[in-house]
C-alpha cells in the first residue's frame, strides 16, 4: 500500500513538471508572436512622397502606333574622292571640323597635269599652223580651177586635206580642255555645307583615282529608315508622326513620315518608309543637344487615336502573379490588381491603358519600387489628386 502511494506522488510530481514545461513554451511562443507583429508594424512604418511621386489615372487620348527602330542617316552627305592621281597635299581638316559649300578642302600635286596643259596647248599650235598652209593652198587652187590652170581633182584633194587640218586643229583643242580640266580637278572643294565625319587619307600620301579623302554630312536633317510589314505599311500615310526615344537622349523626339517607298523589298517584302527628325542642335541652339548619325533610335508611329483610362507604363508592377498597380487610399498605400489593355502614347508620356481603376485613382509612379501594402503615406506637398482621394466621404444629407 506504502509503495502505490509512493507511484502515485511520482506520477503527480511528473505532470507537474510537464505542465510547467508546456506553460513555459507557450508563454515563449506568445512572446514571440508579440515581437514579431510589433517587428512587422514597424517594417511597415510610414513612407514620405513628393507631389510628383504620383499620377492620376485618367481618361487620356491614346495614341496607338506602330513600333518603329533603326539608326539615324544624315539626309544630305557627300564623300569627297579625289578625281586625279598624285601626291595629296594641304589637307588639314579632321574629326568634327565644319565646312562650307565650296571650301577647298586639299590638293593634289598638280605639276604634272600642268606640263600636260602646256603640251596640249603647243600641240593645238601647231594644228593651227597647218590649218593655216593648208588653207593657203585651198585658196590658190581655187583660184587656178576658175583660171582652167587644174582640174577640179586637185580642187577636191586640196579642200580634203583642208577638212583633215581643221579636224585635228578641233581634235587638239579638246585636248586641252581636258587637260586644264585635269588641273581644276586638283582642287578638291566641298559640294555641301557640314561637319566632317571621317579623315580617309593623310598629307604627303600618294592617292590614287577615286580614292576616299573625307566624308562630310550635314546634320541639320536627319532621317530614320523604318522597315514595316506588308500588312503594316498599309496603315502609315505620309504626314503621320511619331515619338522616338534616341539613344543618349533623355527627350524623345517627333519624326514625321515625309516619304514611302513604292517597291516592296525583294525576299523580306517589307516596305520602307522614311521619318524625317529636325536637329535644332545642330544649328547651335543653346540647350539643344544635337543629334548625330548612326545613333539608334526606337519608339511608336502613330496610326490610330482612342480616348481610355491609362497610366504610364512604368506604374505598371509584375512582380506578382498578376500585374498591378500601388495606389494611395486614406493615406495608406494599397495594391490594385489590373487588366492591361493596349499601349500607346498621350503626349510625351507612354501609357498603357487599363482596368480595375477608378477614374481619378493616384496611382504611385513606378521610379519609387515597390512598397508594402498598408504603407502610411505622407505628403512633403499633398498634391490635389491625393487631397480629394484621401479627404473623408461627407455623409448624404
């Protein structure tokens, strides 16, 4: 009997202990829990925004285009050759240096083709002295066939060899206009006014005909060469503008189309169309960076126009399984599940149009990254779009 009660003290002493054990890990559990909601309380803090932090989701005139890319060309360039062989000379124009219509650019050494002229212009002499004897001796024999001293025959050969004198007379002269013409071609002179875009060869080399001296483009109009589809192309009029996005450039640009090609490209069967782009800078204009060739360009050509409710697309997050956006409601930051629709541009700005909004909503600009859903949010100056999102319904009368 001593012995049960002793079993029995044993077994209480034991539960004892695994109660108190059980008490002690769920009071630790609890503590936890209350740590680690105060943590999140705290990571979810309060963010600080600027006016220009948020956008309006509003109805906007939407642009829609087709996407246009390639690289710009200069509309007016000229590579300057050389016309004669010979030892270039004076060529001192480099990288970047501008140049006007008509400026002498370099000469070739034009020793050579000056002999040449003296030799023509000596050898048309000569053909003129013998037009001369030859025109004497015509003229005699003329005089004797109306005298009956010779027969007609003589007569003929005479005014033969007279025909003969003037043609090589004729033949020389040309010759030395060729050759002075050799001369004038030793002056090399810019066609068109611009910048120099490449240095081809160097003084004191010895160039040969047609070689490449310098390249020389005129920025003031620039151009990109779009390549579209059969079935787009049939949408694009000449006069239609588009919003391109040039590399190292943070502006984008207005292109027109100015002209489309009639014939479509063999193989691919795409048509080309050409958008005409105005480089301000490159007449000096402060502030306006100018522009240069092979830069590579990309953006929309606008076709058709539609009034939708759109924000831009960096708003846009994807970061979730569906796409949303982060909108601001009394003063907390909230997550909008949407339905894209189609892209385009309104204004300046590219804009994808939505649904799942409501007209009016502030949305947070993409730049800002992604924030906690219930983030408080504070304005350093409450825009007036946040002002009426955030102030309290009034109740109906």
């Amino acid at each position: 009997m001593k012995r049960w009660i002793k079993w029995a003290v044993a077994g209480l002493i034991v539960l004892l202990m695994v109660g108190g054990v059980l008490r002690a890990l769920s009071a630790r559990k609890a503590q936890q829990q209350a740590l680690a909601a105060s943590t999140a309380v705290k990571d979810i803090g309060q963010v600080e925004l600027a006016a220009t932090d948020v956008v309006k989701a509003q109805t906007r005139e939407v642009i829609q285009g087709l996407p246009v890319s390639g690289s710009l060309k200069a509309v007016n360039s000229a590579v300057i050759k050389a016309r004669v062989a010979g030892e270039l000379q004076g060529l001192a124009l480099r990288e970047g240096d501008v140049v006007k219509a008509g400026q002498v650019i370099a000469r070739i050494d034009a020793t050579e083709y000056q002999s040449r002229v003296r030799q023509a212009r000596e050898q048309a002499e000569s053909a003129k002295a013998q037009v001369d004897v030859v025109q004497r001796q015509y003229d005699n024999n003329k005089a004797l066939v109306d005298q009956g001293f010779i027969s007609k025959t003589a007569l003929d050969t005479s005014l033969a060899n007279l025909n003969a004198a003037q043609s090589t007379y004729k033949a020389a002269m040309a010759a030395t206009e060729v050759a002075a013409k050799s001369v004038d071609d030793t002056v090399l002179k810019a066609p068109i006014s611009g910048q120099v875009s490449q240095r081809l060869a160097q003084p004191g080399e010895r160039v040969g005909i047609d070689t490449k001296i310098i390249e020389v483009v005129d920025l003031s109009r620039l151009e990109l060469e779009a390549t579209l589809s059969a079935t787009d192309s049939m949408d694009v009029r000449v006069g239609q503008t588009a919003q391109l996005q040039i590399e190292g450039s943070r502006q984008p640009v207005t292109a027109k189309v100015v002209r489309i090609n009639p014939t479509a490209q063999a193989g691919s069967r795409s048509v080309l169309a050409y958008l005409s782009i105005d480089n301000p800078g490159a007449a000096g204009d402060a502030g306006a960076a100018p522009l240069r060739q092979g830069l590579f360009a990309q953006g929309a050509l606008g076709t058709a126009s539609a009034s939708l409710l759109s924000v831009p697309v960096s708003a846009v997050r994807t970061d979730k399984p569906a796409p949303y956006v982060q909108t601001i409601e009394n003063d907390l930051v909230v997550h909008k599940s949407v339905e894209l629709g189609v892209r385009g541009t309104a204004g300046k700005d590219s804009v994808v149009a939505v649904k799942g909004l409501a007209d009016g909503a502030v949305v947070i600009r993409g730049e800002i990254g992604a924030l906690r859903e219930g983030t408080k949010v504070r304005f350093t100056q409450l825009p007036a779009a946040a002002q009426a999102a955030s102030a309290p319904a009034k109740p109906a009368p």
